[in-house]
C-alpha cells in the first residue's frame, strides 16, 4: 500500500513538473514573439513589406474564391490553410519583416520557444547557421534569414525599422518603397505606400509621391462606363493629369525609339494630335485597350482614347489640320460620322468620330466599332485618375504570348506541351480575378490611392 501511495505521488509530482514546464515554455514562447519594434533591414533596402501577424494574413487570404481557384491550380495549394497557417505560426511567429538587399530578399521575424531551441541545437553540434540554401544569424531576438551572406551582413549592422507605419490590421500588409534615378541628381526621391487588406476582393489603399506634376480637379465617368469592360482603361479627370501619369510611367521604361525611327510620319502625327487635345479638349479624358489582336504576324494593340467633348466648337474646325489633309477619308459608323486618317495601312489607321458628349479616337476601324457599341453612360467617380484592368481578357493576352513565345524557342528550356501543361492553367486562373479598380486623387506630386485588385462585378 505504502509502494502504491509512493508511485502514485511520484506520478503526480512529475505531471505537475511537467504541467509547469509546459506553462513556463507557453510562458517564454508568448514573450519571444512579442517584437518591441519592426525588426532590421539593410539601408540601402529599395522596398520592405511588414505583416504584423503573416499567419493570419495568409490564411485570410484564401477567403477569397478567385485566389483559392489560382492556388487550386498549384499542386502545393492543395494542403489545408488551416494547417499551414498553425504550423506557420507554431515555428515563425506572427510579425515578418520581408526586404531587399545586396541583390537579394530577406526577412527578418521574431519567432518562438519551437525555432529558438531548434536552432541552439543546431548550432551546438558545431554546424554552420545554415538551413538548407537559407544563411540566418540573430540579432536582439530577431531571426535574419536570406539566401545572400551580403544581405545578413548589412542588416546586422544597419539601424532598426522606424519608418515604416505597421497597418492596424491582423488581416494586412504593409508595403513600402522608394527609389530614385541615378542617373539625373536633381531628380526628387520617389516613394510608394500601399496596404493590402486580405479579403474577397483583396482591397488596396496608400499613397505615392512621385516625379510628376499633377493639378488635381477633373470629374471621372468613363472607367465603368461600358457595357463590357475593356483590357485597360486609364483615365484622367483632366487632360494635363492623364498626360502627367504617361509622361512619368514612360519615365520608368527603358528609352527605345524604335517605333519612332522607323515610322517618323505617324508618331509625328499622333504626338500632334495630343498636344492638340490638350488645348481643345483640357477636361477628362481616357486611353482604352480594348485588346490584342494575334490574327497577323505581328500583334496588334486595339488601342483608343475617348476625350470630353468641349462647349463651343466642332471635331472638324478644332482638327482641321488633321482632317482637312488629302489623305483624310470621310467615314460613317452607322449614323456616327467621322474621318480615317491612314498611318500605317488597315492596323494603323487614325479614326476620329462623336458620340455626345465625347469625342473619340481610335487606332482601326475596328477599335472604333467596339468604343461605339461598348460606350455608356457612367457615374461619376470620387476620383481624378483611375486605372481598369480586365484579368479575363489579361490572361487570353498572357496565355496566347507564351504559347507563341515557347512555339518560336523563346522561352529557354520549355516547349508548347510545358507552356500548356504549367502555365495556361495559371493564366486561366488568373482570369477569375475579375477586375482591377483602383481610383486616386492626385496634386502636386502626390497620388492618394485606393480600390479593389480583384472586383467581381462592375458597380
């Protein structure tokens, strides 16, 4: 009796040792993870991305139905969110710091009691801080890891993340960047901040300070002012704002004068009839994709702009330089009267015609038909710049560029049959996406952004 009294006091001492032990890890393991600031990153780091709980983010990201169609494509999506985001969280923690650096990404994250005697174990059997191709060191209760020795060496001697505002919400990340053309020293630095909220429909808001010279003012209706949304709509309440945004995102392509060079008449006359428009046609204005067209050898942008007619006024006195010309051909679509000013044969043709209250252009004949049967009245927007993009009619363009891309032995180490068997169901994935809207308010340099990077259905 004593023995049994004995083993069973034992058996419960342990337990309760044991019980202890748990609580004081469950203890230790809450306080490791607790981050008393961002984390570190190298300097000169060009972008960071912060998640305050990356776990959650993640997991709140597949509550979305197009996202969960894209991953569904991936063998690797297959595996339970649920699962991941606990295993996740059980090793990594919950706030990750991710940034670039001496050519190459990192992270920086506070993890647990799991990671961290993990690691002192490795690292008292004498191996090197090395976890498969990723190099990590700790630093002030932080993990570093990267698959750059560089990357490491400068985020350990580089001071803490304060400039960067962490978003209020557990569903979130915050991302930042900031760049600056080396090239011109008189050229301001550049800034992007932007916050995506996981969700249905993956929402967008932040700000951009860029080197461009917007007025601001302008009322928007034509980015959802079609009955079947284009590829691409980007839109200006103002003329100058449109021409602001274009100058500075040709800014940030590589100069090739190629198009120029080799057709000096139509890009002498295209540019003209800009500057024109922008006299004549100051209020807002928008430039329409309504797609590729992959018929010919070469593919063929279906590009047209769409421009607030003004008060006084007619399209032929304002563009007479244009339409009074020889080579202008009188033209009708249906009732519509206009003029065919031909640049460069059928797929280049300049088409110019009215529908109250716009004035529009086109690049074919065929582009215009499609401006007139798709354009509708629109509501205004509380916004002065606004970008649409179509992911269905993106990921036709995007499916037919690789398979002729793979098909002319473009693509290194990949055939049609690859092309099909890995991407195409991607790109159709991507498709279910729906819609890109994102509207800005803009002044001086600044742009005041926010939308949906995946929109169901037109408002």
């Amino acid at each position: 009796m004593f023995k049994v009294r004995r083993r069973w006091w034992y058996a419960s001492a342990v337990a309760l040792a044991g019980l202890m032990l748990v609580g004081l890890l469950a203890v230790w393991d809450m306080r490791m993870r607790q981050a008393p600031h961002l984390g570190f990153a190298p300097s000169e780091a060009q972008w960071l991305a912060f998640a305050p709980d990356f776990p959650a983010f993640s997991a709140a990201l597949q509550t979305s139905d197009p996202v969960q169609r894209v991953l569904s494509k991936i063998p690797a999506g297959e595996t339970s969110m649920a699962s991941v985001a606990g295993w996740t969280r059980f090793w990594i923690g919950g706030p990750i710091l991710f940034s670039e650096g001496a050519g190459s990404w990192g992270c920086c994250l506070r993890p647990g009691a799991a990671l961290r005697i993990t690691c002192w174990l490795k690292e008292k059997t004498g191996r090197p801080a090395l976890f498969g191709r990723l190099h990590y060191c700790w630093r002030d209760g932080f993990l570093l890891a990267s698959e750059s020795q560089g990357y490491l060496a400068l985020a350990m001697n580089a001071p803490r993340v304060d400039g960067l505002t962490p978003p209020q919400s557990t569903n979130a990340l915050k991302f930042q960047m900031h760049w600056q053309d080396r090239a011109l020293a008189s050229n301001p630095a550049q800034k992007l901040e932007a916050t995506l909220w996981a969700g249905p429909e993956l929402h967008i808001e932040g700000r951009a300070m860029l080197d461009a010279a917007f007025a601001g003012g302008g009322t928007l209706t034509l980015p959802d002012a079609w009955s079947t949304p284009p590829l691409l709509i980007l839109a200006g309440g103002t003329h100058d704002d449109l021409d602001a945004m274009l100058r500075w995102f040709s800014k940030t392509l590589p100069e090739d004068g190629t198009l120029a060079l080799a057709f000096p008449g139509a890009a002498d006359t295209v540019g003209r009839l800009w500057q024109t428009l922008a006299t004549v046609c100051p209020a807002e204005t928008a430039i329409v994709c309504r797609g590729i067209d992959f018929s010919g050898a070469i593919p063929v942008p279906e590009v047209g702009l769409v421009a607030l007619r003004p008060t006084g006024g007619t399209m032929s006195e304002a563009l007479s330089p244009f339409v009074s010309t020889p080579e202008a051909i009188r033209y009708a679509w249906g009732r519509r009267e206009g003029w065919q000013l031909p640049l460069l044969g059928s797929e280049g043709t300049l088409c110019m015609t009215t529908v109250q209250p716009y004035w529009l252009f086109a690049a074919q004949e065929r582009t215009m038909a499609a401006l007139l049967d798709g354009l509708q009245g629109g509501r205004p927007a509380d916004a002065n710049l606004a970008l649409r993009l179509d992911w269905r009619q993106l990921s036709g363009v995007l499916s037919e560029v690789l398979l002729r891309a793979a098909r002319w032995e473009l693509l290194p180490e990949c055939n049609e049959a690859d092309v099909c068997r890995d991407w195409l169901p991607l790109c159709e994935a991507t498709g279910d996406l729906g819609q890109a809207a994102i509207d800005a308010q803009a002044w001086g340099g600044w742009l005041q952004f926010k939308g949906q990077l995946s929109r169901r259905s037109q408002p």
